[in-house]
C-alpha cells in the first residue's frame, strides 16, 4: 500500500521546493528518486525537495519487507 497525499496530481507551480508527503505500512521502506525518507511508526512520510525549471519527475516508491514494490509517479513542472 502507498497513498501520495501531496501532491495529489501533477501540478505546475512557481515554487522552487515542492512537499511530498503520503503513507505506507509501518514497516515499509519509502524512497523518493532512490533516495530514502523517514517512515513514522504510523506510516506517515513527508519530505521537502528542491524544483528544477521544467519537468520534474517524482518517483515515490514503497518496498515491504517480502521486497514487494508499490509506486507512484507525480511530474511537478516548475514555471
């Protein structure tokens, strides 16, 4: 299971940073682009990542511990 509750579709924003937060099971590992998040002990993650002019492509992916994937893809275009 993985919710992306911000940013709930793809946006385009003037924002050099957007918020990308959602949930996931407890015991989930969240990565955003590769990168690893912060998983609360209730399955909430949120973490902040800068804007590049144009198309920014946003991977947010959860891996439960039998390594099964869920994820979402949000393209954010910076203006």
């Amino acid at each position: 299971k993985l919710v992306v509750t911000n940013p709930e579709n793809d946006i385009i924003t003037k924002l050099k940073e957007i918020e990308i937060s959602g949930n996931t099971q407890p015991d989930n590992k969240v990565t955003l682009n590769e990168n690893d998040v912060f998983v609360n002990s209730e399955g909430y993650f949120s973490e902040t990542i800068p804007l590049q002019d144009g198309i920014n492509t946003i991977k947010i992916k959860a891996i439960n511990r039998l390594n099964k994937e869920s994820s979402v893809i949000r393209r954010i275009i910076l203006e």
